[in-house]
C-alpha cells in the first residue's frame, strides 16, 4: 500500500492554513513541499518513508497519525520559510515603515510558528499515550 501526494496535499490545504501567495501551485513544487515534510517526519519520528515523484506516492500507507504529523511539519515549513522571508525583504527598511510595525508583524509570526511548532509535538503526544 502507499499514500497519494494527492491525499497529502489535500489533508494540508484541509488543515492548515497557510497565505496562498506562498502556496506552491506547480506539481514539481508540490511534490519538493511533499518530500521536505516526509524528510522530516522521518527525522523526527525515526520511520523510513520515501517518496515517489513519477508516482506519486509515499511508498508506505501513514496511518491517520502520520499523516496529520506531516501535514503540520509541511506547513511548519512554510512559516518558517515565510519568517525568513519577511526579515529578509522588510529588515532593512525597518526603520522606514517603523519598528514597532515591523516587530509587532515578527512577534506574531514567531507566535504562529511556535503554535504550529507545539501542534506537532501534541500530535505526537498523543500518539504516544496511544501505545501507554
């Protein structure tokens, strides 16, 4: 059995919510989004899944579990992209369109990340209390 990016990509854009100016909208960037997440479910959780571009498929069925996991490290991802981003472009002219603007709209990204950061973490909790 494996898991469809199709399934994945739905149950993320289901999920969570991200801009979708930053949405990926071109199959092979969809398919980089796929891949980064699993790169990093696997990371974290110490599983094996390997993805499958011409296919299409993660070479494994994920459980409900898994899958919620590596849809929210997906979108963890983008808001970490979308930080980098903002301090990259807005940084230098912080001064320009205020600081206070500037770190109020960084503080809240920070808080978003490290909402989406504790979601992962509850997700595996809960998991985990499944095998207590």
């Amino acid at each position: 059995m494996s898991t469809s990016y199709d399934l994945v990509w739905q149950s993320f854009l289901n999920n969570c919510k991200v801009s979708d100016i930053d949405l990926p909208n071109i199959d092979e960037q969809i398919y980089e989004a796929i891949r980064n997440g699993v790169m990093h479910l696997n990371n974290r959780l110490r599983t094996v899944y390997k993805c499958d571009d011409l296919t299409e498929t993660i070479d494994d069925e994920l459980s409900a579990d898994h899958l919620l996991i590596l849809i929210h490290m997906i979108r963890h991802i983008f808001l970490t992209n979308q930080r980098v981003y903002f301090v990259n472009l807005w940084q230098p002219f912080a001064k320009d369109i205020t600081i206070r603007n500037f770190t109020a709209q960084l503080r809240s990204l920070d808080s978003t990340i490290t909402e989406a950061k504790n979601d992962i973490e509850l997700l595996i909790r809960n998991m985990a209390e499944d095998f207590l």
